[in-house]
C-alpha cells in the first residue's frame, strides 16, 4: 500500500468516473450514427492508453457531444469505414502538432469562439435529438433540423408511440436535472446514470413502445480501417474534416486541462505532452474504427471531486468499462433511445453559455458578437467553416481595437497647419486619417508630425505620400512630413 497510498481514493473515483461515463459513451455513439460499443471503445482507450500517458494527471478522455455533429456528419457523407482512417488520420496530426511544441497555442484561441463553437455544436444536437425523443428521423442540417420542429411536432401530438418515446425523452431529461438534489446516497448516483435506469425500468415494466439500442457486441462493431479504406484520404472534403477534427478535439482537450488545473492543487498541464497523449488515443481509436475522443470536462470535474489524487483513477475507468462491454453488452440492448436522447438534450444545454453570454454582452459586445456569429454560423453552414468564420472576426476586432490611432489639428488661425498622428496607423484606419487630412485649407501649408506613431504600415505611408503630392500643388506649399 506505500506504493500506492492514494489507491483507496483513486479507486473509488474511478468507480464515480465509470458510472458517469457509462450513459454518455453509449449516448454518443448512438447520436454520431454508429454502434453504441464504439462508444465505450472510445472510453476504453481514452482510459487505458491516453490515461495512462503524461500531461494533465486528472483529466478523463472518452468520446464526446462536442464532435458528434461532426462526426454524424462524416459518417452520413463518407460512410462508417472512413470513420476510422479520419480519426486515425487525426490522431497523428495531434501528434505532430506536439511533438512540434504547438499545444501552448491552443490557448491564445479566441475564448469567445471556442464557445461559439461549443454553443453551435448544443444548437445542433439539441435540434437532432429532439427527432430522436420523439422517435422521428432528423434531417440532416442543422437549419433543416431547427425549421422542421413545428412539422416534427405535430406528428409527434398525433402519433401514440411518438408520445410515448416523447415522455421517456422528457423524463430523462428531469431525473438528469433533478436527481443530484436528492439527500443521502441516492443524490451521489450520478444522474445521467439514474435517468437511464429508471427509463430502462419503466418502459421494460409497462411494455412501453420505444425503440432499444441496437446491440451487435463488441468484437462485431470493431472494424479496423482495411487498406482500400485509406483511398478517402485523397478527398479534399475527408482532408479538411481530418483538420477539423484533430483541432476541434485538440482545442476542447486543451481547455478542458486549463479549466480541471483550477480545480485541484496537483501537478499543473503539461500542454504538448496532453496533445501528444489526445493524438496517441485517437490514433489507436482510428485502428479500431472507432469514435474521436477528447478530455471531457464533465467526467473529469467528477473525477476530482469524487477526490482522485493520481492518474490511477482514469485508467481504472478504462478497466471498469472494459469489463462492462465484455461482460454485459447485452445490457445495452435494454436502453431506451429516447433516454439517451434526452441526456444528450441536457449535455447540449449545458453547452450554450446563457450567463456569460449575458455578462459578455454588458462588458465586451464585440466578443459577444463573435460567439453568437459562431454559433449561427455552424449551425446554418458546418463546423469546420463556422469556427473558420469566428476565427476570421476574432482577428479582425483584434485588428481593428490595436489599430487605435490619434488624430490632433492644430490651427492656429495663420501660418502652417500642424497634424499630430499618434498610436497604430493601419489600412483599417486610413478612411478616417485621409478625411481629416482631405479637410484641411487648400491655401496653408501642412505639418504632418509622424514621430508619435507606434506602427505605421506600408498602406497608410503610401497614401499619406499620395495625399502629401497631391496637396503641395503649384499654388499650396509642400507639406512638410517629420518622422522618426
């Protein structure tokens, strides 16, 4: 026991960890459009492989509601045997991307896109397991989801098992909410975990009409990436949700650390070696055809309070889930879909950001602009391109607010004009200085002081020398230009 003396707490927040993840694994696959054993494929490995590797000590990995857009995506449009060359594909960028020291630059992204796109990605699976609560089959946009629901609800008012599954659905989504109020132990169940029980429960004891999950077992679902499958990766369209994928996944992974290293006392994030860790679990989930995964904040914000104090607790989740998909697969034939859809239902929820974003638009509009732009724009367009645009208005505002450049006139009635430029002088700028100096009297020489500029680009010196030549005509003065 001295070699291990925290093993009694690392155990028992590894039990927490499994119970948690157990719901959620199966919850994701499921919404991605792939055998639910996937899903606990995924969470196997982010525990036995990404869990025992160094970088953040704390952390859980396992598949997760932030790429399943994405992933369903991939899936409808190439087909499930590239599932696993994209994912692997991912994976060794993410290693790249570590080895060459790039993982600190994760955190210079834009805050307010990452929760655009977490924001985007709740939009979306809220809008497609709505259809799944119902029994219905979603369309495949995410605008198509959203301007189908009043057409979606009607058919589910009118049809009596569309109500039923409609009902499990609800249930689940308030037993997940409502359960950790409760006192004594039954409030430490985690309630993602309880919603699925009783779900199971019910509709097995009153022969409640709602489609099960499918169960092919775990060895049948495993499907590694044979060599003709690689043939996608000359699709420009697989290339850049290969790119996706291991950014996005890369991104939730690194802040995810960021927000687990405020949780605890431990050892802080090693960032490149997490990526490298991330990369090393999805490249083994890529050879096993299966699910992307990511650091999950929510199982491992549970794994520290449940009070884990060494990495010991995540690899034992791995083991505890090993054991559940070898022993009991069948159980997973028992779960009611609608159930899993309302716990992902909630798990979109508590992707959208309300309370900030409440705060960010009192405090920084511009910010608030670019998430809510993010959001919309993976919901109307895609994922990859959505977070491309936020990312593209994240630059620009930085742009334009460094851009801050101070214009003085001073004239004094008679003799030269003095104009004193001060601060950042870009092309983003120019407009507003060449209406100033365009204002001037023709009649009056001009002292342009420069000397104040912090920067001044190529764009601004041209036209101020267009301007200058322009105004020092035959009949005016020559403007006289002083710089550093």
């Amino acid at each position: 026991m001295h070699r291990f003396p925290h093993l009694r707490q690392d155990v028992a927040a590894s039990l927490v960890v499994f119970l948690v993840a157990l719901p959620l694994c199966v919850g994701v696959a499921v919404a991605s459009g792939v055998p639910a054993e996937l899903g606990l494929v995924t969470g196997i490995v982010g525990g036995l492989v990404t869990g025992l590797l160094p970088g953040s000590s704390l952390q859980v990995s396992g598949p997760a509601a932030g790429l399943t857009v994405l992933v369903f995506e991939a899936v409808d449009s190439y087909g499930l045997p590239a599932l696993g060359v994209i994912v692997l594909a991912a994976g060794l960028l993410q290693l790249a991307m570590g080895a060459l020291r790039l993982g600190r630059w994760f955190r210079a992204m834009s805050l307010s896109v990452i929760e655009g796109m977490l924001a985007g990605i709740g939009l979306v699976l809220i809008a497609g397991q709505l259809y799944s609560a119902a029994g219905l089959e979603a369309p495949a946009g995410g605008v198509d989801k959203i301007l189908g629901m009043p057409g979606a609800a009607a058919d589910a008012l009118a049809g009596r098992e569309a109500l039923a599954s409609l009902a499990v659905g609800a249930g689940a989504i308030v037993v997940t909410v409502l359960w950790r109020r409760l006192p004594g132990p039954a409030g430490a169940v985690p309630g993602a975990l309880a919603a699925v029980l009783l779900a199971t429960a019910v509709t097995a004891a009153f022969a409640v009409p709602v489609a099960t999950v499918e169960v092919t077992g775990l060895l049948g679902s495993v499907q590694p990436p044979g060599p003709d499958a690689f043939g996608v990766l000359m699709d420009v369209g697989v290339l850049g949700t290969v790119v996706a994928f291991a950014l996005i996944a890369s991104a939730e992974s690194l802040f995810s650390a960021a927000a687990v290293d405020r949780l605890h006392t431990g050892p802080r994030t090693r960032y490149n070696r997490e990526l490298m860790a991330q990369g090393a679990g999805n490249t083994v989930c890529g050879l096993l055809g299966a699910l992307p995964m990511t650091a999950v904040i929510v199982r491992s914000s549970a794994n520290v309070q449940a009070g884990a104090r060494t990495k010991a607790s995540r690899v034992l989740h791995g083991v505890w889930l090993l054991l559940f998909a070898a022993l009991l697969p069948s159980a997973l034939a028992w779960i009611p879909l609608p159930a899993l859809a309302g716990i992902l239902i909630h798990a979109g929820w508590k992707l959208i950001p309300f309370r900030g974003l409440v705060s960010l638009w009192r405090g920084q509009r511009g910010e608030a602009l670019i998430l809510v732009v993010t959001a919309v724009s993976i919901v109307v367009v895609n994922m990859f391109e959505g977070v491309l645009i936020g990312l593209a208005l994240s630059v620009v505002k930085t742009a334009w607010e460094s851009s801050k450049v101070k214009l003085e006139v001073m004239d004094k009635g008679a003799g030269p004009v003095q104009v004193h430029l001060s601060g950042n002088a870009t092309f983003l700028r120019l407009p507003k200085i060449l209406d100033t100096l365009e204002s001037l009297p023709q009649d009056r020489p001009v002292e342009l002081d420069l000397t104040a500029l912090h920067h001044l680009d190529h764009a601004v010196s041209t036209a101020l020398s267009h301007w200058a030549e322009r105004h020092s005509g035959a009949d005016t003065p020559p403007v006289r230009l002083t710089t550093r």
